[in-house]
C-alpha cells in the first residue's frame, strides 16, 4: 500500500534551518503587546519580522519590550529594513539589527521606491543585497512579481525570494497568479510570497500556487478579531499546501457525474 | 561638548563612554544597539568607546513591524 503524500515530512528549509509552519508573521500595527503575543502564538509561526527604530520613537515605557514577549530564544527574529529608501539605508539597518540581535544575520531586506505604492526599487534593492551577502547576511528579499528579477535575486545568493501578492498593507490578494507561478517553478530558493494577502484564502492560493510559503502581518494585525485571523490564516496555509502537494484536478468545461451511470433502477 | 542622540541634540559636561551615555538614557543593560557615526559600536566595547564633540549616535531596538 502506498503511503499518502501528505505523511512525508514537508518541512520548510531556509538558509538550512527547519520550520514546520510555513506562515511568517509580521508584528506591527497591533492594538498592544498582549494582543501581537495571542495572535502570534495562534498563527503557529515560527519566523517574526520585527523593525529597528530609535529607542526614543513609538515606546510606551509602561510596555514590555517586544523581546521579552516574543523571546528570540522561541522565534526566530527576521529584522526587516521597513522605510528605507535607499541601499545605505537598508545595510545600516541590517548591521544594527545584527548587533541589536547578537550576531543573527537572517534578514528581510526591502528597499523602497514609492510612499504610494511601497514598490521595492530594484536597482537599490539588488545594491543592498549584495553588499549584505558580502557581508556574511543570509538575505530573504522582498521583490515584485517579476520572474526574472526573482531569478537573478536567487543567483546572487538569497536564500529566500519573496514576491508581493499586491501592494504592502492593500489587502487585494495575489493579483498576478501566473507570475507567482513562473516564479516558483524556476525557483531554486524557497519563494514566499510577501504583501498583499488580505484573508484565508488569499493565502491558500498562494500556497497552491506552490510558494513555500507566505509572509503577513495587515492581514491579521488588522482584522477585526486579529487572534482568530491568526488562527484562519495557519489552517489556510496547512491546507493550501496539502492541496499543492495532492495535486488539484484538471479542469474541465463541462459536467462531469460523479455517481455510475449505470445501474439505475429507473432505466427501462 | 555637544553631541545628537537618535537626531535630538545633547550638552554633556564632560566627555563619556557609550556606557556612560546609555546610563545617562536609562537604558543600561537594556537590549539596544548602537552606532556612532554610521559605525556599530559592539556591546563588547561601550566601556571603553569614548563620545567625541558632534558625534552623532543612534540607539535602536527592536518594536513591532511587517
């Protein structure tokens, strides 16, 4: 008897490190620190974006830290180069994070190119990372949907590709499937996508479209019960990706009964 | 000598160490990182790295983000 597909051990791998859930979140944009611990914790995610900023910006000193609630001993610690604009920005940004963090070199670059769309610009973007894989950073770079840029980012030595679905914080939902697709089937890094997913079954797509899995913060941080979006979104990647792995029916145009047609008792 | 913290200016009365500044910030033995002049300043060394006239330093941590 052969053993169902979905037994095999499906891990997610990236820069050789092992994740059973492949659901990334973000941690911004919570109502408190209780509320991004819940939401977190019922996600099942393994990998936390955080972003560096002054000590003196955006802190409630009656607060816990985010380190102390989300220990980097439990999660890891993806710190994200969030509003920067330019390849100096971003590298600055990462080399804090690594001292901030003890000498972790994981790291989501994004570099941006627009306040209106939140595109990445590319040119800065491709500038950064190389300077950050010369420096020892294993980078997961935020990317559009352009198969080649995809590619090349994957030559260069990131260890992940991580495309938007749709602009940073929209909620539209993967808007070009088939670029998603081109990507991930040339993909020699895993390709998560990044951006853009606003609920289960944005996410499930993504993940029957074959990523490796999906990066979101919006999308829960911002629904109205954001514990049990957290909750929606981890069985909605779980079962996206057990659908990519059972491999969907062709698609057909017309009708096809699912019952015999034969042995009607109603048939003369 | 004057020097700018996380872009706010700042009078010290006498030359300090960044663990001198940090304390001063009530932030000592707190989870931060530090750069001076666009350079990290490694934990291991805020004892002994002296503060210069219009040195600009950052002190960053970690607060939620996507």
């Amino acid at each position: 008897m052969n053993a169902p597909v979905n037994n095999l051990s499906d891990a997610l791998v990236i820069a050789g490190k092992t994740y059973s859930s492949r659901l990334l979140v973000g941690t911004g944009k919570y109502k408190d620190m209780d509320e991004t611990r819940r939401a977190i914790e019922a996600s099942g995610a393994q990998i936390i974006t955080v972003a560096i900023r002054r000590t003196n910006i955006g802190q409630n000193p009656n607060e816990p830290s985010l380190l102390d609630v989300l220990p980097p001993s439990r999660y890891t610690y993806l710190p994200n180069t969030a509003g920067c604009y330019s390849a100096d920005d971003a590298v600055r940004t990462c080399r804090l994070a690594r001292e901030l963090l003890d000498g972790h070199d994981l790291v989501k670059l994004e570099v941006l190119g627009d306040e209106k769309t939140l595109y990445p610009d590319i040119p800065a973007t491709l500038k950064a990372a190389e300077i950050l894989i010369k420096d020892g950073f294993k980078v997961m770079v935020y990317t559009n949907d352009d198969p080649i840029m995809a590619k090349r980012f994957a030559e260069m030595g990131c260890v992940a590709v991580m495309p938007l679905a749709a602009p940073i914080g929209s909620g539209l939902g993967i808007r070009n499937p088939y670029n998603i697709r081109f990507i991930v089937e040339e993909a020699k890094v895993p390709i998560i996508v990044d951006a853009g997913v606003g609920t289960a079954s944005d996410a499930a797509i993504a993940m029957e479209l074959g990523c490796a899995g999906v990066l979101m913060n919006t999308a829960i941080a911002q629904a109205q019960d954001p514990v049990l979006m957290a909750s929606a979104m981890k069985k909605a990647i779980e079962a996206g990706r057990e659908a990519f792995r059972a491999g969907r029916m062709p698609r057909k145009q017309y009708g096809s009964p699912s019952s015999p047609l034969g042995g009607t008792f109603f048939q003369p | 000598m004057k020097i700018m913290v996380n872009g706010q200016e700042r009078a010290l009365a006498a030359p300090v160490t960044v663990a001198a500044l940090l304390d001063e910030l009530g932030m000592a033995g707190k989870r931060v990182a530090v750069e001076v002049n666009q350079e990290i300043v490694p934990r291991s060394r805020h004892m002994q790295f002296q503060l210069n006239d219009s040195d600009r330093v950052e002190v960053v941590f970690a607060i939620g983000g996507g």
